[in-house]
C-alpha cells in the first residue's frame, strides 16, 4: 500500500495489500516515513516524537535505526537523543515490520555462498518462495533460515519476514542477503532504499534487441485490468519509479542473452520492462513469453521452442551478481552465482540450432 499524507504528516510506503505478492517479486523490502514537523512542536528526543508518531513502531526499533545512521533530520543523520525542533524535516528507513507467522523449521538444504556473523548469503533455486504467504505456508527460504539459524533471536520467533531486505521471484533463480541481526538489517535497508546496492540479473529474452545496450526507465505499478500483472506507465502517472539498465552479451537471432542492472527494485522490474519493450523473458507465462514470439513457421522449429520449454520450465532469469556495503566491517563485499543447470542447458540449445541452422544473425 502507498499512502500519503500532507506535508506535515507521516508518509508510509509498503506494499499494495490488495494481492498477494508473497510468491513474486524482485524487490526490495524496506519502509520509508518521512515528516515535517509541527511549528508549536516542543522539543523532545527524536526517538520519542518518532515513537509518537509512528504507530506500532517500538522505540527500540527506532533506536537502531537511528544508530544505523537510517534517520535523517534535514538530511543529517541525527542519534536518538537529538532534540527536535520546529519545521525540521525527518526521514527513517527501516526494514518490513515482523509479520507474525506459524513458522516451523524445516531442514532444507541452503546453497550458502557467504555467511559470517551478521550476513548470509544465499543462492536461491528457482521454485522456492521466499517468505511464507497466502498458498505458501511451508518450504519457504524463511523456512530453511529459521532452521539453519534458529539460535539466533531474530529467526526463533516466528518472523515472516525474519532479516529479509529483499526478494526475488519464485521462479526465480540466484543471489540474496539476509540479515542474522538488527542492525545489520537496518544497515542494508539504508542501502537498498539509497540504490547503492549492485544488482546483475542475466535473463533470455524474445527478440532481436536493435541497440546493444540501453536503459529502460518507466513507473511500474499494477495492471489495472489484470491485478496479477505489474504495468509499465510512462507518463509517470502512476506507480513507482523505475530504472532497468541492459546490456546484449549474446544474440541467437530469435533470442537475445541480456545482462540487467537494477537501479530501483520493484515488483516484477525485469520481466515487465523488457516486455514493455517487446521482448517478454522467455517462458514467462506471466507477461506472454511462454509462446512463440519470434522466428519460422517450420514445423520443427515448433518442436525446438517446446523442447526449449521443457528445458526451462519458467521465466529465464537468474540474479547473477549482488554487492553492497558490509554493515559491520564498513567494506564493499560482491558475490557471483553461475547460470542454473536448466539455464546453461536452454543456451547450449540456442548454440546449437544457431550453428545448424547457419543463421545470420544480422538479418534477422
């Protein structure tokens, strides 16, 4: 849900409540609240007036915010004890609330590709959700973590959410950071609402791209007439600000391999830019890439596409690439995930109708 409020009210953003998205979403999970404050304010301790102001938000977690440098008043970044004053203009980044939930542990294998005592790493396999949600109440990445890290606080009390600061789609594949701690995931709140955050997506696309490399930039918000659908609206007259930078690494004539970098993280950014730009992922059924675009009307060449399906039965994106800023040890850190299995095999495939086929790559 986005909701406004006047100048000198609280702004809150969070999620649109009205589908469930739980399953879905390359995107970033945080809130942001910003507020001016009144002229007759008197003046008291910034966690106080921000615990006043913000219900169901704990002092505590206001603290660690403030000490994850996450509050800024008139775009400073002021400890809890700082004493507010007339018109001063606060903004907080914090991350998603806990969301209550009946989490029970499973002991589901995690691909761990760095963890230390405030971050874990994890390459997550297409078909897993993320968190638990309407429909997915078990085997959910929250799941695993809750059982690899069920010493930890943060994942020993039901937390739907525990340390998520984002998330990608079930289908999915590749990298995420989690957060073992507060104010680690304070920390990388900050990061991802900043957009320092490096993010590289590698994603197979229907078409010919005409320019090598480019950025896509247009407000993503829902389909009105499909709401399980995200919609690209140019004009910015709706939806939230989107950014999607791309670049060809390998054309296969009626395919292209694309690099992504994200900018901003928003429901389904990838998927629905490039389909905006008519050239939907391959197999996604979502946004129509799950049918033949592109290419001849040759019998065989039918068989090909549905062999290419079964190879890689979902949209072919996989986030390849994540770095950011070390909450604790103030380094930049970056991770690297080879192509999945089914990934590689649907490309090894495109090599080899393009060789037998002796397609020129330039006319198509």
């Amino acid at each position: 849900m986005e909701q406004r409020y006047s100048d000198e009210e609280l702004e809150l953003l969070t999620n649109n409540p009205d589908v469930d998205f739980s399953d879905e979403g390359d995107e970033e999970m945080y809130e942001h609240f910003s507020v001016v404050v009144d002229k007759g304010q008197s003046m008291i301790r910034l966690d106080k007036f921000l615990t006043q102001r913000m219900e169901h938000t704990s002092r505590n977690r206001i603290q660690t915010a403030a000490d994850s440098r996450n509050i800024l008043v008139n775009g400073v970044p002021q400890k809890s004890s700082y004493k507010v004053k007339p018109l001063d203009k606060i903004s907080i980044v914090m991350p998603y609330p806990r969301r209550e939930s009946e989490i029970v542990p499973e002991n589901i294998p995690l691909d761990i590709v760095f963890e230390d005592d405030d971050i874990i790493v994890v390459n997550k396999g297409a078909g897993m959700v993320v968190h638990p949600g309407v429909g997915n109440h078990s085997g959910t990445l929250v799941h695993a973590l809750s059982y690899h890290l069920r010493n930890l606080e943060m994942f020993s009390e039901g937390n739907a959410r525990a340390g998520l600061v984002h998330r990608i789609d079930k289908d999915t594949s590749g990298l995420l950071v989690v957060a073992k701690n507060e104010k680690a995931h304070a920390a990388l709140a900050k990061q991802f609402f900043d957009h320092t955050i490096y993010r590289r997506y590698v994603a197979l696309v229907w078409g010919n791209l005409a320019e090598g490399e480019g950025t896509i930039i247009g407000h993503i918000g829902r389909n009105p007439k499909d709401r399980m659908q995200m919609f690209v609206f140019p004009n910015g007259e709706d939806g939230k600000h989107a950014v999607t930078h791309f670049k060809v690494l390998r054309r296969y004539g009626y395919v292209t391999l694309v690099e992504c970098r994200l900018e901003t993280g928003r429901t389904h950014q990838i998927r629905v830019h490039m389909s905006w730009q008519g050239h939907p992922l391959f197999n996604d059924e979502r946004y129509g890439g799950n049918r033949i675009l592109k290419g001849t009307t040759f019998v065989k060449y039918k068989q090909f596409i549905e062999n290419c399906f079964k190879l890689i039965p979902r949209q072919s994106l996989h986030a390849r690439a994540l770095g950011f800023v070390h909450p604790t040890t103030g380094e930049y850190v970056q991770f690297e995930s080879e192509l999945p299995n089914d990934f590689k095999a649907v490309l090894q495939k495109w090599d080899n109708y393009t060789d037998a086929v002796g397609l020129d790559l330039d006319e198509v």
